[in-house]
C-alpha cells in the first residue's frame, strides 16, 4: 500500500498537485484532498491506439460549450494524462453528490443536450442499406433460433422430476418470454420496412457505458468516465442507461417512460430510430446466455444464477411495455397494423 501511495504522490507530482492526504476509494480511483481543493485521480482502462479519440472528447466539450463532460486537468506538460508504466492516469475535480442518483429527467435532458450539439448526418448509400438489411436479416435469424433453443431448457426442465430454482424460474418466465420475442421479431419486421425510406443517419457522441455510477449531481450534473466513448448512434447510449435502470426493483419505470420526452425535446427521435431503441431493450440475449451457462457448467451456486435471471427478466418485462408506450405516444404504426 505504501508503494502505490508513493505512486499515487509522484504522478500528483506532474499536477504540482502536493496532497494533505490519499483515500483509495475503488482499484482504480482515488479521493485526493489537496491544499484548496478536493480532486479525483482515476487509473483509466486507457490505451494508447484509445487515447487520440479520448482527447478529442474533451476538445469537442470545450469547442462546442458542453458544461456536463466532467473536465480534466492538463499536466505540467500540457497533456490530459500521465503515464507511470504502462498504466494512464488522469485528474478531475472530486464533485460531492447531493443525491445518491441524479433525477431520470435530469439525465434524459442532459444527454440529449450532448447528443444534440455533437450530432454528425450520415448519408447512407445503396451499400449501408443493403449492409444493414442483411446484418438485421441475420439478428434475425439468431432470434428464432434462441427462441428454439429457450423451448428446448423448458422441455428439459420440466422433464425433470424435481426442478433447481433455476430451472424453476426459467419455466415460469417462459411465458413472458414468448411475448418478447413475438414483439421483438415485429419491431424487427417494421425496421426492415423502414430501411428503404431512410436516407440518413444521426451519429453523436456516445458514452458508451451510461449508467447512474458514471453520473454525478452536484451543483449541476456532469457525466464522468468517458474511456469508452464513440461517435455512435444515440440509441446505443439511452438503451444501456434503461438496460441498467430497470434491472432493479427500486426503479420508477413509470418515470422512465414519461420523461423520454426530455430527451427528445433535446435530440428529436424519429420513428425508425425509437423502432431500433425497442429492439435493443428487446435483446433476449443475455437472458439466454445465461441459462446455457448454467446448463454447461452444472453449477450449483443457484443464487448468482437466479438473482441475473431475475434482473433480466425485470428488463425485458420493462421492454414490452417501453414498446406499448411509444407506440401510443409518438403514434407509430401498431404491430398489429404492421
């Protein structure tokens, strides 16, 4: 502990950071209390081939005036980060939190600020379309097979004389399965439609892991962590916050529906693009994954199993009905029309 605290001082060093005391808060954060200020030093998952686009991020928030990317101090040198080893550190100011997680609202409006300043029109040509259409064709494909295979573990199971609880959740989670992708392959159907009306698409910049840990609300809200960023469709990064969101049993999914409309107030969402946010909260992927996992490997450890089907379970239940509510709310073609 002590040589890390050393390390900790000597990167501090190239800051002219000189701190009054060193509190490691995770593996890879840590909570700096200097002589005017509180600071964050992160160990980031950087690499070098990552490190021009993670720079461009923090030019593109000071050019285009964006106050919610937590910015980054520059070095003695100038520079964003500083390497010890083959390890890359940056230094942030340390934001108290006045509520445990930001408000739903506050974090819709705010990410469809940044999506709306840094959005980027893509042309599509005959190629990209006909690209995506085959990749969606294929998505489809594997969707019906994980359709085949999750009624293969129910026969299995309920072939069995006494059920483990993993068994026995996932033959009683069948049903709303079934539901998921029935509504999954009609979103799919109405994309694929969809594809030859459009023209374009929207990139922005994407956080690429959004979730309540990289939020924090202090004076005002700031997205942190931003290793993981792309210029990528927006979709990527609402369907990951809700993916997140709606996993646990605390969650107002009821607000999650109602105040998308911050978001989009923000960054309009045409119909095809909410077709595409339903099919990635559709994704009975991970679900599936899971039960072969424990079908392979015979574990008995039952509660670790349990409690990931259960939250996927919670997610995708959360998926039929965001796909109900947009399709009364933005007035989309029904999937029963379709």
């Amino acid at each position: 502990m002590v040589n890390i605290l050393e390390n900790v001082r000597r990167i501090l060093e190239s800051y002219r950071v000189f701190p009054i005391d060193i509190e490691k808060v995770t593996e890879r954060l840590y909570f700096i209390k200097g002589n005017k200020q509180p600071y964050a030093l992160k160990r980031s998952s950087l690499t070098d081939s990552r490190i021009p686009t993670w720079i461009n991020i923090y030019r593109t928030a000071y050019n285009q005036n964006i106050p919610n990317i937590l910015p980054i101090y520059l070095n003695k040198s100038g520079k964003l980060f500083t390497k010890d080893g083959e390890d890359i550190y940056y230094l942030t100011p340390w934001i108290e939190h006045q509520n445990r997680s930001a408000s739903i609202g506050k974090v819709y409006q705010n990410l469809g600020f940044i999506h709306s300043k840094t959005k980027r029109i893509q042309q599509i040509t005959g190629e990209n379309r006909e690209s995506s259409r085959e990749n969606f064709l294929l998505y489809k494909k594997q969707m019906a097979e994980y359709r085949k295979k999750l009624l293969e573990h129910v026969e299995q199971f309920e072939a069995e004389h006494f059920m483990s609880p993993v068994e026995l959740f996932v033959c009683t989670q069948y049903r709303d399965l079934v539901q998921v992708f029935y509504v999954l392959e009609k979103r799919l159907n109405q994309y694929l439609e969809s594809l030859e009306e459009i023209s374009e698409w929207k990139v922005c910049l994407c956080h690429g892991r959004m979730k309540d840990s990289h939020v924090i609300h202090g004076n005002q809200l700031f997205f942190i962590n931003w290793e993981h960023a792309s210029y990528n469709n927006p979709i990527l990064d609402i369907s990951t916050y809700l993916k997140h969101k709606t996993q646990y049993y605390d969650t107002e999914e009821r607000l999650l529906l109602d105040q998308l409309k911050l978001y989009t107030e923000e960054n309009k969402l045409e119909n095809h693009e909410l077709t595409l946010l339903s099919i990635h909260l559709l994704d009975p992927t991970e679900y599936v994954r899971t039960i072969d996992t424990y079908r392979n490997t015979k574990s008995i450890n039952m509660i670790d199993y349990v409690v990931k089907l259960q939250r996927y379970h919670r997610q995708l239940l959360f998926s039929i009905r965001f796909s109900e509510y947009i399709e009364e709310e933005y007035e989309m073609v029904s999937l029963d029309e379709s």
